[in-house]
C-alpha cells in the first residue's frame, strides 16, 4: 500500500487537480525523505516553508532532504493516513482530525504537548469572500439567510473548512447571547442556502471563483487572500464582525516515524514552523502567526476581529467533532443528504445555480 500511495504522490506532481503536490527541493533516498499530508489550502504554505526548512536543514547538518506534500480535505486526509497513507507529518485543519490518529494508535496519546501551544504554530479564521462591488450587501452573519443570496462552503464531513463553517455560523448565534435552539435554526436556514457542497476547501474555491457560482464564499482567511489576489477586481473580501478561532493542529506519526527512523526529521521540521523565519512566512500566507510581533507587523492583512473559541459551542475541539459531525449529530439532523459527500463524492441539494 505504501509504494502505491507514494506513486500517487508522484503522479500528482503533474496533476494539481488532484490535490497532490510534490516538492523535490534535492534528490536524496528514502531514508532522508519526508511525507507531510496536509490540508487543502495550505499548498502554497508549505511549498514556501519547505524550500526554506530544507536549505536551513542542509546549512546545518550537511543532509539532504527531500519533503513531499499532500492535500486534500482534512477529515479526508485523516482518514488516508488511518488507511495506510505513508505520513510522517500531519499538519491538519482541527485538532479533532489530528487525534483521529491519537485514537487508531498511530499517535501518542500526548501528541499535543509536544510543540509549542498545543501543537498549533499559527491560527485563522472564516470570512466571507464576496462578488466585486458586494452586490447583495452581505456584512454580517445573518445577511446569508437573506432571499436570493447563494452560499458555498464545502462539506463537514470531509473538509475542515466545512468543519469551521459550521462552528463560525453556529457561534456567531451564542456569541450574542443567541440560544442553541436559535443557532440550530439559523444553521438549518443557512444551508438551505448553499447550492452544492465541495469535498474540499480548494474545490470551493474553484466552484465560487472559475464556475462562479454563489453571491459568498465562507473560506479560510488565507483563502480569501489568494482569491482577492488572483481574481482582482471580480472578487473582495469581507471580515464579519465576529467568527471562530480556527486552531490546525500539527504531530509527527510515532508508527511511521519509528518504522522509517525519521522521527528526528520530522521533529526538526515541526519545530521549524515555531521559528521567526517560519512565522513570517505563515504571515505572509495569511495565516496568524502565534508570534505577537509578527502578527503585529501584518496586522494590515490580518485584522483584528472578535474571534470566538471553540469552547463558546462545545467542551474542546473533540467535542465539537462527537456534537455536530459524529453520524446523527446536529450537521446530518440539519442536513441528512450530506452523508453522500462522506464517502467521496459531492452532495448536491439542489444543481449549482438553482434555488435550493
């Protein structure tokens, strides 16, 4: 199963469409080789970070490393690695999706105290991306609910994005003092008004900007910069006035590392991200550095707003899982067709275009 997944890897260096990249920044053998599966929108993160670990790596030590990189939805990705994918490193979009591996015994049960501030270099968040002009005037959270407004956002059930903006909606209702019967309602509202749901964050990205279906797109922040970069003047972004703290989460795999001897590789190339040099790259990225001082110094990208904790809506991060995404939790009670997604393949409520 290994040597398969890793021709995969391989083909998907010609073939972004299927959400595989690989960096080969120098040849080297397998033993110095890393495999880092990720999330969907952090590719040009990690392209960036890789590049600079491996020279920093090579001026210190004389050894040559080659990191190969994997992308797609993040409970998706999990999931890969439970099947046999060959991760040494994980650097997921939740924390519960990182301990889905604590769970099948592939990680240590102390996983998250092993980097710096519980295994999470940077943050984010979800905003709104919008069409140029923001014609339909969304500000706010509940300017989605409105008639004739389209959302896109993908599904729960395989990406964590679709995680977070599940949480973001639901929060924005308690935040301000909403009940959880209110924030169930909004939430069941909301996805009445999202016309398809992607496995992926990358895939939505694609629907809302190639396709250009839907009047907003709730997506990572990184992601809103990409698209307000590479779609000036079509698109624009909108920070509402309050959205959830996302926390991705990063581990070495303890069952591969030990089986390939590369757990001191990993571990270097974890602890790089916590660096000053690595921070500043998160930030240009548009994530939020944990770094207050470089966060600072980008603060005119990342602006501050009210970011909620997961903990306004659940225990923890696990718990938010068990509650809204665990089979009959509140996502399948509001939206039962999204199991479709689950296993691979797109849910559509309604075709891309029509009124759900």
């Amino acid at each position: 199963m290994r040597t398969a997944w890793l021709n995969a890897l391989a083909l998907g260096a010609v073939a972004l469409s299927i959400g595989l990249v690989v960096i080969k920044n120098v040849s080297g053998d397998t033993s110095t080789q890393l495999v880092n599966v990720s999330y969907d929108p952090t590719r040009e993160l990690f392209q960036d970070i890789n590049r600079r670990f491996v020279e920093k790596y090579f001026q210190e030590t004389g050894k040559k490393l080659t990191i190969q990189q994997s992308h797609g939805g993040s409970s998706r990705q999990a999931r890969a690695v439970i099947d046999g994918a060959p991760a040494d490193v994980v650097t997921l979009a939740l924390s519960s999706d990182v301990d889905t591996l604590r769970k099948r015994g592939l990680i240590a049960e102390n996983w998250a105290q092993r980097l710096p501030n519980n295994s999470q270099p940077f943050s984010s968040t979800i905003v709104f991306v919008v069409r140029k002009g923001n014609p339909k005037a969304i500000k706010d959270w509940p300017d989605l609910i409105r008639p004739g407004v389209f959302v896109i956002t993908p599904n729960p059930k395989t990406s964590g994005n679709g995680k977070l903006s599940v949480l973001a909606a639901w929060g924005s209702v308690l935040y301000r003092g909403g009940t959880e019967v209110q924030a169930q309602q909004y939430l069941s509202q909301l996805y009445q008004h999202v016309p398809v749901l992607d496995t992926g964050a990358r895939d939505a990205t694609n629907t809302f900007t190639q396709e250009k279906v839907g009047d907003v797109h709730l997506t990572w922040e990184n992601e809103a910069l990409l698209e307000a970069a590479e779609y000036k003047g079509e698109v624009e972004i909108v920070y509402p006035p309050v959205s959830i703290l996302a926390e991705p989460s990063v581990a070495w795999v303890d069952a591969n590392v030990a089986r390939r001897k590369t757990q001191a590789y990993a571990k270097a190339y974890l602890e790089f991200l916590y660096t000053d040099e690595a921070q500043e790259a998160i930030a240009q990225h548009g994530y939020r550095p944990i770094n207050p001082e470089i966060l600072k110094k980008h603060a005119d990208r990342l602006p501050a707003i009210d970011l909620f904790p997961v903990t306004i809506l659940a225990k923890d991060w696990d718990d938010a899982q068990q509650k809204f995404f665990a089979d009959n939790g509140i996502f399948d009670a509001i939206h039962p067709s999204s199991d479709a997604a689950s296993t691979g393949s797109s849910a559509t409520p309604s075709r891309k275009g029509e009124t759900p």
